[in-house]
C-alpha cells in the first residue's frame, strides 16, 4: 500500500511576520555599514544618494572615529566596567540564587526575599537616577568602581530568575550524595553545583554584559564631568545640538559592535542550552 503523501502547508502569517522582522534588522545594520564606509561628500539629501553603496570603501571614517573618540582609552574603560560586573554578576547572582532557589520551597523568607528581589526588575531607572547620584557622591562612589558596583545591583533581579530556574532542573540527588561523602554545602556548591549552570553562566554574561557595554545613562549621570568616559559616552562627541556626524558615529558604533558579535559566536551554543532549561519552572 503506497504512502499518502503528506501535503506541507506553510504558515503564511508567520512567515510574513519573520520576513518583515528580517528586514527590520538588516536595512538599520545595511545602512550602518553602508554610510560607515562612504565619504562625507556622497551623503546627499535625497533617499538614494543615503542607500546607495559608496563609490570608493575607505577605512578613513573608522581611523577618524578612533582619535575622535581616544578609543582605546575609552574601549579600555568599557572593558574593565564590563568585565568586572559580568564576573561579579556571575559570582554573587548564582550563589545567591542557589541559597534562596534551594529553601524557598522549605521556608517563606527565602521565597519572600525571591520575590522581593525579582520585584526590582519592574523599577523604572528614571525614579532611582536622582537619589543614586546623590548618594554615591556622599559614598565617593562616583567613579568606575561605583558604576561597576550599581551594574551587579541592576541586573541581580533578571539573573536571579534565571539562575533560580535553572536550578530546578538540576537534580537535588547530586548534593545529597555529595553530603554523604562529607562535603560542606560550601564544597558541593563550587564543586558541583557552579560547574552544571556553565549554559547559564553564559547566558547571563552575554545578557549582562551586552546591556553594560551599550548602557550610557550609568556612566552618563554618575561619572559625569570627571573626564573618564566609556565608549558609548565617548561616541556621544558626534552628535552637536545642531548636527550629527553620521559617517564617523556609524563607524565607531560598528567598532563597537565587535567584541560583543565576536563573544556572542563562542558561546552561543552554551547561551541557547541556558535560556532554554532556565526558562523551564
């Protein structure tokens, strides 16, 4: 007896949806390189002359952005802030979600404080903005550290949730025979638990540090007039009250964009494994 065919149907909808998503990604990202690489004097009013590829591609724009910018300096200053909250976030939001996500089934303060500390993520900054300023000044915490410091206290709340569902997936057999052996809940964390969330390490450190590397409000109100600039307060210099140079701000975004891209492509196999099993309850 011959097979029925299986007649494939296509979700139109869907499909038309995820076509214009597409495009609403790749136009703003074609028009970035595109106007990156084209000399001032091709940058016409008319809709053509603004999409059309440049005649001559020149890195002179990208050299240009970079002194403009001091962007090693500046890139430097990024580097340090984001590296310092994303390995802080990774240290202090996993074992503090592992205390609470282990005893909030067991005890009503753990869940409570689960829930309060989930609760942050629904403040908007504008609220904290003023005080935060206030306050890390009477702190002398204006500076990179305190920017740093506000970065593992922004992103605990998203963390924790996702670390927390993380956890319920890991088998709690692990730590009871880890316990028979004669470890310490200490020793059975960092040695057992810390190494199985490794998708989730990479999950949050991709989440937390692409947010801490594009973010300007931070650094903008707290170490405002001290002259240490981060690389998106630095790319600020192209835009006037008047004008904004487009091809020099589209180069020094694209340069940017790297480290993130580049970071995103190795651990992009641990990120989907992380979102994924965190997200299960």
């Amino acid at each position: 007896m011959a097979k029925a065919k299986v007649k494939e149907r296509v979700n139109w909808p869907v499909t038309i949806l995820l076509i214009v998503g597409l495009i609403t990604i790749v136009f703003p990202l074609y028009m970035a390189v595109v106007i990156a690489f084209k000399d001032p004097s091709e940058m016409t009013n008319d809709i053509a002359g603004i999409l059309s590829l440049p005649s001559t591609w020149s890195l002179d724009n990208f050299i240009e952005a970079m002194r403009v910018t001091d962007f090693f300096r500046s890139f430097m200053n990024s580097l340090i802030i984001t590296v310092a909250a994303v390995v802080v976030s990774i240290l202090v939001h996993s074992l503090a979600a592992y205390a609470i996500g282990r005893n909030m089934d067991r005890k009503k303060i753990f869940k409570v404080s689960y829930y309060f500390i989930i609760a942050g993520m629904y403040v908007p900054f504008a609220i904290l903005m003023m005080p935060l300023v206030k306050q890390t000044a009477v702190m002398h915490l204006d500076n990179m550290v305190g920017v740093m410091v506000l970065y593992v206290v922004f992103y605990m709340p998203m963390n924790m949730m996702l670390y927390t569902g993380y956890l319920r997936n890991v088998p709690v057999a692990l730590e009871e025979a880890a316990r028979v052996d004669g470890a310490s809940t200490w020793t059975t964390y960092w040695k057992i638990i810390f190494p199985l969330m490794k998708p989730m390490h990479a999950t949050v450190a991709v989440i937390t540090g692409l947010a801490v590397w594009n973010d300007v409000m931070t650094p903008l109100v707290i170490m405002g007039g001290s002259g240490v600039n981060t690389l998106p307060l630095a790319q600020m210099n192209f835009q006037t009250a008047f004008a904004t140079n487009y091809n020099l701000a589209f180069a020094s975004y694209l340069l940017a964009m790297l480290p993130m891209i580049i970071f995103y492509i190795v651990a992009q196999k641990q990120i989907i494994g992380g979102v994924t099993n965190g997200a299960v309850k």
